[in-house]
C-alpha cells in the first residue's frame, strides 16, 4: 500500500457515518447482552472459538488475494497510473492514510465491487466490466472507489463482528445495513467530481452496461413515488439495500422528496428476522423455518410432556405398590397376592388390571391401552427387596421422576417420526 502524501488532515466527515453510527450503537447494545449470556452459559468457553475464528479469516483472505494476485491486476503507480491516481484522491478525501491493495479483475459474477478489512490488512477489488462500461464517464468510476473505500473508512469498521448476534433483529438490523448502502452512496459522492456523474454511476446498477447511458434520470427517480404503497415499503423494511430509485433521489443537497413508507408495513417488519439479502421473501422463508423447527422440537416435547402428566399417577401407583410389598416381605417374609391385602382400594383410572405373583414376587399391572409395567423383584446381600421397573410403554411417555426401562421404542407415529426428525 502507497502512502499519500497531503498536508491536509485526514479525517473523514463526521456526517456522513453519523446515522450508521447511531444504528451501530443501538446494535450495540444488545449484541453486548448476547455476548454477556453466551459467555455465561458456555462458562466462558465461546471465547476459546475467536483463535479459530482468526485462522480461518486469515485463510479466506489469503485464498482471496491469492486468487487476485494470480487472475487480478494490480492497480499501482506502474500499472493503471490513472486508477490509482484516483484512488489517491479518495482515500484522502475520506481521511484514509494508505491506499488499500486494489485489483482489476475480469469476469467475477457479481456487478458490484468488493472491500475486505482485516485487522491491518485492507484489500479491495474492481470489476473490469464495470470500468469499461463507464468510459464516457471516468469520473463516475470515483463514485464506485469512494462506495468502497467507505467500507474502510467507517470509524467502526474494525467491530462489526461485536454486532453479529444482533443483526438478525427485525428493522434494526435491516435498517443498519441500509444506511450502510446510504453513507456509501454519500461517500461516493463525496470523491466523484460532479453530481451528474454520480448519478450515472448509479444508472449502470439500474440498466445495465449497455443502457444506461440512455436512462433518464427524472423518469427513475419519479418511480420512487411508488415506493410508499405497502409491498415496497415491506419489502424495503425487510432488505439490506434501499430502492435503487430511492438512492438516486437522495443523491442531490438536499435529497429531493421521497414518499413515507406505508404504516402497515412496519408491524409485519416488525415479526420477519433481517437475514440479509432477499428481503421479504428471504425473511419470510426464514421465518417459516424457524417456525419449522420450533414446531419440530417443540410438538414432541409437549406430547411427550402430555403422556407423561397422563402416566405420571400410574407410575406412582405401581411404585407405592411395590414399595408396600417390600416393606410387608421384610417384616412378614410373605409376599403379597392383592393389592387389597396391602390396604390399597379401587384400581386408579388407567390400569386394568394387577397381578401379584405369589411365587417369585413380580408385581405386573395392565393398563387400559395395552401396555405393562412391570417390577421383578431381587434380594440384595442384606436380604432386602430391590425392585427393578420396566414397561413397554415409550422411553418419552416415562415420567422423569421414574426410574422404569422403556422395553419398547415406537418409531410408527407422526410425533415419534417428528421426534426422530428433530433429534437429527
């Protein structure tokens, strides 16, 4: 990287990261919260994943420059002088020290550009197509280098990943990634020489390589009337990018007048996750899924949390019976034939019938839907019963207080295949 050499301070304007820094700090603040209860409930171990974390960062960006150095040209004093002449400019006039390592590259599959920030390593990456598309206008190719070196020049670009946990909230997290897409349009405009240019770089993104030259910039930004209905104003509030012809408009000081957004649509915003890109649809989609796996963990649970409140009073009747039988055994050295003889009455609803074995003592108790529980008797060194339950009910439908084995697995239900799915 080449150091720029200027008398003038370099510091970039306060104003044009000031709303981005007002939705940092309000990400901030529950991300901290995540951050906090993580570290307690992993007893301070997530911290052990940043090491790795570093690592595999400090991979993907040397795979990246890799892949540039070998496929990209370097933009340098030598090679491309003009470009970097440029970059110089910007990267002074956002208050940048050095200019970041930028390569040319043909044929990436995205139209946009791309800035990488890494602890000190700073790298950024220029689409050949989008600078040969601008050749009538070089000076719009400033409002592309200025879009990306926005990305460097933020005071809090080294601490994006504080906010991570916190991004997913719904309209904030949306709305941060916004105004990042707003305060790199400003630094755009902030390098580029005239309005006008800054204007028709913004065109490229709305017609294409070709047409843009011929797109007429009134007629684009009149469409942003329609952005107040309620579709586009949802589907804004759920994107990380506002309307193209939203963006066009607030290029000019002032920015020309835009419509509010529609006020039905901030309480259905209000519930979609903010996942990126895709905006309504991709939330939506990922709301679904969530919703998925909720139900996928949360319906066997509450089925297995039903039977076993249903089952709960047989098991502690067929404990209470075994336990009466051993404390009658150890005093009388007899085993019992009923559980009348043991002063128990009616039989609870849900069992059918019990058999208590006179010969070898096992208690068996039938319950009305088919199943058994079953507690075998074993005599311990001290000539004391010590009962062993099973039952071929499920191993969930088993209440959590028992100590019963399940003898069966039913794998046939729709909650037992929910189950098994959830349990993947």
């Amino acid at each position: 990287m080449s150091v720029i050499r200027s008398q003038r301070p370099l510091q970039p304007p306060a104003r044009l990261f000031r709303r981005e820094e007002y939705l940092f700090a309000a990400l901030a603040l529950p991300a901290s919260v995540a951050w906090f209860f993580a570290t307690y409930w992993s007893d301070g171990w997530i911290w052990a994943a940043l090491p790795p974390a570093a690592l595999l960062l400090h991979c993907l960006r040397q795979a990246l420059t890799s892949h540039l150095e070998g496929n990209g040209v370097r933009i340098t004093t030598r090679q491309y002088p003009d470009l970097h002449v440029r970059l110089e400019r910007c990267c002074r006039k956002l208050g940048l020290a050095r200019v970041p390592r930028t390569y040319l590259i043909h044929g990436w599959s995205r139209l946009h550009s791309l800035a990488w920030r890494l602890l000190r390593h700073r790298l950024v990456m220029l689409r050949a197509e989008l600078v040969d598309a601008l050749d009538s206008d070089v000076d719009a190719v400033d409002f592309y280098l200025g879009r990306e070196l926005s990305h460097l020049a933020r005071p809090h670009a080294g601490y994006g990943w504080w906010i991570l946990p916190a991004l997913p909230l719904p309209l904030l997290g949306s709305a941060y990634r916004r105004a990042k897409e707003y305060t790199a349009d400003r630094c755009g405009t902030l390098c580029c020489r005239s309005l006008h240019s800054s204007i028709r770089a913004l065109a490229l993104l709305a017609a294409g390589p070709r047409r843009w030259q011929n797109l007429d910039a009134h007629a684009f930004v009149d469409q942003a009337a329609h952005s107040g209905g309620f579709w586009m104003s949802l589907q804004e509030l759920t994107a990380t990018a506002p309307w193209l012809c939203k963006r066009m408009a607030r290029l000019p000081s002032p920015p020309m007048a835009v419509p509010r957004r529609h006020l039905l649509a901030w309480p259905v915003a209000a519930v979609l996750p903010a996942v990126g890109g895709g905006g309504f649809l991709a939330n939506l989609a990922t709301l679904g899924v969530l919703g998925l796996s909720l139900m996928l963990v949360a319906l066997p649970a509450y089925e297995d949390y039903r039977h076993s409140t249903v089952y709960h009073p047989l098991f502690s009747y067929a404990h209470n019976l075994a336990q009466a039988a051993k404390i009658r055994y150890e005093a009388e050295h007899t085993l019992t034939a009923t559980p009348a003889e043991l002063g128990f009455g009616r039989l609870p609803l849900g069992i059918a019938r019990v058999h208590m074995d006179e010969e070898n003592g096992r208690i068996t108790l039938g319950l009305t839907e088919g199943s058994n529980i079953v507690y075998y008797p074993y005599l311990d060194t001290a000539a004391r019963i010590v009962w062993r339950c099973t039952t071929t009910l499920p191993r969930q439908h088993i209440p959590w207080d028992s100590r019963c084995n399940s003898s069966s697995e039913d794998g046939s239900t729709p909650i037992a295949w929910l189950r098994q799915l959830a349990r993947l």
